[in-house]
C-alpha cells in the first residue's frame, strides 16, 4: 500500500511548479484524496478491545496474535477471547491494533420467560415464540422492552413516569438496564442467556 506522499509524489512529478500551476496541482490533489480511501476503523467487541490495550503498550503485534493463537478455552476466563479469534478474526485484530477500533455496541439482554406452576415443585414453563407456555424448552429469548410489548406488559411493565406517590412506590423497581423504573409479574422469573 502506497502512502499519500508516494502517490502524490509519482503523479506530480511531471508538474513544473510556477505560480500558475498553483490552480492545476490542488486539482489534481484534490482528484488523488478523493481515490485515496483512508483505512475505515473495524469495529470490535470490548473484550477485544481490553486485549489489545492490555498488550500493545508493552507487546508487538506478532506477540499478542501469537498469544492469543496458542490460548487454550481453559485459560483462565479467555472463552470468549479464543472464540472469536476462532472465526477468522486474526486480519480484524491486526487492523484493530494497527488503526485503531470502534467498541461495538453493547447489545439489550435477552431472557427466557420462566412461569413456575403452583403445586408442581420442580416444574417450569417457558413462553415460546407462538406465545404460549410449553415444558418442551422451545423458549424464545426477548429483551426487557420485547416484554413490554407482550399482551400489554402483562409479564413486564416499563414505566413511563419517573415520580410516584408512596402508595404506587411499591410496585415498581428501578432498572439499572433500562435506567427507569420497571415491574415485573411475580409468577413469572426472567433468565438471562448468554450470546
């Protein structure tokens, strides 16, 4: 890959440079930074991100991809790490490291629906994507505000109003997620799953 000064330099060249050319060269520097594509940042996930501030103050970029290649899944909590790696990432840590990066976004939480059957001590239902309960695990993952939107908040209500009397305090929790106050129905338990 060329540099901007490589490129200018080689089709600048031929240009004698006098006043008057002034207007011909910022034009045809104007035409090479418009072919020119700056390196777009990749965007990652934020335990990549933590990797690679960890190690490239005091590492190479050959240390830390040869690290990570030699990790083994039982290496003291670097799953995650190993997996992603797994998948052919090698070239977007290296662009990562080299150009910089964007965090990803974190991505809304997802639960299962968990309704506990009154009477039966160790049976659980779950709520399906056809919208109904079944023993069979079928379960479909929806977010907090998913829910929400289910018959009317009937297994998670969100709030719209940030002050209440004492009285309707009692009902409602704050929601760290969400940052607004929540209910949830009490025959139900929501369980969180992991990506």
């Amino acid at each position: 890959m060329k540099t901007v000064k490589e490129k200018l330099d080689e089709n600048l060249n031929y240009l004698t440079l006098g006043a008057s050319d002034a207007l011909q060269v910022l034009d045809r520097v104007g035409e090479l930074l418009k072919d020119w594509q700056l390196v777009e940042k990749p965007v990652i996930p934020k335990f990549v991100a933590d990797y690679i501030e960890h190690y490239k103050n005091n590492e190479t970029l050959y240390y830390a991809m040869n690290f990570i290649s030699r990790l083994d899944k039982d290496f003291s909590g670097n799953s995650k790490m190993i997996e992603w790696w797994n998948q052919n990432n090698d070239e977007l840590f290296a662009k990562a490291w080299l150009y910089g990066y964007e965090v990803e976004k974190p991505k809304d939480k997802k639960y299962l629906v968990k309704l506990r059957v009154l009477g039966e001590s160790y049976k659980y239902y779950y709520y399906d994507a056809k919208g109904e309960f079944s023993s069979n695990h079928h379960a479909f993952a929806y977010t907090k505000r998913e829910l929400a939107e289910i018959a009317d908040g009937a297994f998670f209500k969100i709030s719209q109003q940030t002050v209440f009397t004492e009285n309707e305090n009692l009902y409602w929790d704050w929601d760290d997620e969400l940052k607004t106050f929540v209910r949830q129905n009490e025959l139900i338990e929501l369980v969180e799953v992991e990506d």
